[in-house]
C-alpha cells in the first residue's frame, strides 16, 4: 500500500450518490481533487398515497453514468474502490436468486399508516425510539412496510428470501454480496442503534426472522469486488473493491468534514435537513428530535428535518420565475442567482414581511403535517424582491428552530457547514449566518455525499488508515461566512414574528 494521499500512481474513489430523482457517479484522487462528475435523472411515479418502483429504475442510471465515467478515464483499473450514499427507508424483497419479488416500496409510499399505529400501540413509541432512534412512528419507516406487505400482499411475503433497504441494494447490484449495512437500517425500527443487533421483539410481530436479512455491517466494511456481470454492463475492473456506504446524510457529513462534535452540517435541497455529531445516542421524548447511527462507526448524530425546503423558491421560479427564467436562459446564468440578486436589495427582515414556508407540512419540531405556507404582513410597499426574500429568511427561521432544538438536548454547534442547492446563493449563506449567529463554512467540493462515499471508499480500501485521517486528507473547507452583528437585532425581531405568526395560525391547520 503506498502512502496515504500521494496519488502517485494515479488511483482514484469513485463515490456513487443515489438520490430520489438523480444518480451522480464522481471520481476523486485520493486527496479529495474532483476528477470527473456523470449524473442522470430518473423518475419515480407514485399514485395517491403509494410510490414504488421496479429495481432496475434505480440500476439502469446508476450503470449508465459510471459507463461514462470510466470511458472518460479509459483505465478502468485505476479505480481502487467505490463506495455508495443513497436514500433510505425504502425495501426491496428479493427472490434467493436476487431477482425481484415485488417493486421496491419507496420511502415516500403512506400506506402503511395503520400499521405504523399499530407498532406503536404493541411495541411502545418510547420503547421504539429506544431501539431506533424515532420518536415520530409514520408510515416512512421500513418496519411499517414490511407489515403492511405481510397483512396485504401475503404471498409475496412468504416469497421473498431476502429484504434490502436501498445502500443494501446498490452494493449488491455492484458485488453481488448482500449485507445490512448499519446506517441505513438505524431508522428501520427493527434495528437496535445501541446494540446494532437486530431487535428480536419487533422481527417477531412482523413474521420476520433474521435469515430473511442480511448480515449487520459497518459503514467502511470491505464486503468484496464489482461482480463479473457489473463489470461488464459498467466497465468497472472486477478488481475493484466495494465498500458499504451509508445513508446520503450521513455520507454527504463525512465529504463536509463533520465527523466530531461541535460541527452542524446543513442541506437545503428539496428538503431541508441538519445533522449534528453525537458520541452517544440521545432519546428526547419531548423534541423527538431524530437520532442515527452516523457514517463513522461508534458515533451517532441527530437528523432533524422538514419535508418542505428549497423547493419553496424552485415553486417561486417555476410559478413566478419567468422572466428570470429567460434572462437566464439568454446569458447562459442561473435563475436562481437572479432571483436572489433581486432580494439582496431588501433590508434583514424584509420590512416585516414572514413567510411560514410549511408548503409541505411541517417536520421537526413542529411535526405538524397539515401545515401549509402562510405569507403575513403583506403591504402595498412590498414587492417581487420583498417576496423571495422572505422565502430565504423563512428558510434560516426554520434551520435556527431546529438549532435551538439541538441546544435543548445539550448539542450546541460551533459553526454550520451548508451544503445543497442552497449553499450556491452566497446571499442565502449570509442570512443563515446571520439568523444563526454562528459562522457558516460553505465547503469547496459542493458534491459532498459523493465525496463522504469517495472517502468511505478510501478507508475500506486502505488508501487512508481511518476516518480522521480520511477527512483530513481528501476535505477543503472553502469559504467561511462571519454572523454580520448589525443584522443580529432585526433577525432576532423576524424570528420572534415567525415563531408567533406560527402558533397563532396552528389550529387552523
């Protein structure tokens, strides 16, 4: 093994990031230099309340874009490892052949709802979130799915041999070993996140044994090779080695570096998410604040979250955007850095316009999801700018809500490492830093889930010793945005109006 980082011999990581609607396949050196970057959309279309999808949805893009990755390389052979981030709380029941019983069930499908009732009712929701983590028992979670198929579809239960969640699947389509691995079952409910055990009375009110899953494994486990029919269909070397990932949080925290206490990672996509480094777990039925088993093995982190983010502004654009839309279209810029250079011209706390931006419900710590936007203190002095505006500053509302959450359970962050579609507004950076009072580092490679699953890769494979040495050698921290004080006061007086606004308006919900 040559030494860590010297990338002498041009080995490269390739991490593979599987998101809800894209597949992104990056290639790193093993100093973290990005060397090449190939995505591809897909769809899923649900029906009411259902979402599911055959496997070979998620497959197809994720073979497609590592074809072109390695093409562009053309060495195939220089790539060490590869590693996974995907999303979670989904099951695929497999057939012993590996080959599909059912499509997979997304973790967007709510039909499982009496059966996440009915969980909570036998087992205990304070005994659940002892086991996994949730205090909140909906329908999101594996566990409810895996009931709800058994009461529904009983036969299709009683064939299926194996059960995966989605970094489980990936792996196997990529090694053809299958594993557990434990980040991704830390919120499955039948998954002890203390033990890492699987939780035996849960397993037996769902007619499951343990056969029909796969081994428990660590995040950074060496399981195997890319499977001679991968090798084939991707042109990955066989002689590559695959590494269990973790779920795309967790990894997207290890590409920004947050691997310790003290530091808060922040993704403002779709959805808006936080993830706190914990060094124990943390069971608090008052906030049920989501606890997880992090990437790193032997820590934990805490993952409050809400369903609504940013695609309050993607709605902004896409319904008032127009002309935005076309000037950027004609100049070849972005219309999200139009939108926001216009609200850069509005004053902190937008002449007392708020939005409560709940378009989607409301998660942690409201968990109210019946809740929807409400824009207040509307006057005829407001306009365009005064509106998306309000939209970036109700986002820094709802990130500060979950951050004085986190400080009530005794978690209190140094600084806030944004990542998403939100840390390209340098604006939108400024106001969280702002609205948070602490310092806000957006990280040079904006890729981060594909990077922390590159890194996952590098300690698997040998190329770094550990974690620590991992993170320290392949992330940069980018630029680091100070609290402005002079904004401290006016963003005190708008989160206060938020909070009021908001529950004032809750029964109406």
């Amino acid at each position: 093994m040559k030494a860590p980082g010297s990338g002498t011999e041009g080995e490269m990581l390739l991490g593979i990031d599987l998101g809800t609607s894209t597949v992104k396949a990056a290639l790193f050196t093993p100093e973290g230099d990005l060397v090449g970057l190939e995505s591809e959309e897909y769809l899923l279309l649900g029906q009411s309340d259902w979402a599911e999808a055959d496997p070979q949805l998620y497959w197809d893009p994720v073979v497609h874009s590592i074809r072109r990755l390695v093409a562009s390389i053309g060495r195939p052979e220089r790539i060490v490892a590869v590693s996974t981030s995907t999303f979670g709380e989904s099951i695929f029941p497999l057939h012993a052949d590996g080959s599909p019983v059912r499509p997979s069930i997304s973790w967007m499908d709510m039909r499982s709802g009496e059966e996440a009732a009915f969980l909570a009712r036998e087992i205990g929701v304070r005994r659940l979130q002892e086991i996994s983590g949730q205090a909140d028992i909906n329908a999101t979670w594996p566990a409810t799915k895996f009931l709800w198929m058994a009461r529904h579809e009983p036969e299709a239960f009683a064939r299926t041999a194996k059960f995966l969640l989605p970094d489980d699947y990936l792996l196997f389509r990529l090694s053809g070993v299958q594993v557990a691995e434990h980040s991704m079952w830390g919120s499955s409910l039948v998954f002890d996140i203390r033990t890492r055990q699987w939780a035996e009375p849960v397993l037996e009110l769902l007619g499951i044994q343990t056969s029909r899953l796969p081994v428990p494994t660590p995040t950074g486990t060496l399981i195997g090779t890319i499977s001679d029919s991968t090798a084939r269909a991707t042109g990955l070397s066989p002689r590559t080695k695959v590494v269990a990932g973790a779920m795309d949080q967790m990894c997207a925290a290890v590409g920004a570096g947050n691997i310790r206490p003290g530091i808060l990672t922040e993704s403002t996509g779709t959805v808006i998410a936080l993830l706190a480094t914990i060094e124990t777990p943390i069971f608090d039925a008052n906030t049920k604040i989501p606890c997880h088993l992090h990437a790193v093995p032997g820590t934990y982190c805490l993952l409050p979250w809400s369903p609504t983010g940013g695609m309050v502004l993607k709605w902004f654009k896409d319904r008032f955007g127009e002309k935005e839309v076309e000037e950027a279209a004609a100049k070849g810029a972005d219309p999200y850095d139009l939108l926001c250079d216009q609200a850069a011209g509005v004053p902190p706390a937008c002449d007392g316009l708020t939005l409560l931006p709940f378009f989607e419900g409301a998660g942690f710590p409201e968990f109210l999801p019946n809740a929807r936007g409400v824009l207040f203190g509307l006057t005829l002095r407001h306009g365009k700018a005064h509106i998306i505006r309000a939209i970036l500053e109700s986002i820094a509302y709802m990130v500060r809500a979950d951050v004085e959450a986190l400080r009530r359970v005794g978690v209190t962050p140094d600084e806030i490492r944004v990542l998403g579609g939100g840390a390209k507004s340098r604006l939108w950076c400024q106001i969280k830093a702002d609205v948070l009072g602490l310092p806000v580092v957006i990280p040079e490679v904006t890729e981060a889930a594909a990077l922390g699953a590159a890194i996952i890769a590098s300690v698997g494979a040998g190329i770094h010793p550990d974690f620590p040495a991992a993170v320290a050698a392949m992330t940069r921290p980018g630029s680091k945005l100070a609290p402005q004080a002079e904004n401290a006061l006016a963003y005190a007086e708008g989160f206060g109006t938020y909070q009021r606004l908001f529950e004032r308006v809750r029964d109406l919900f």
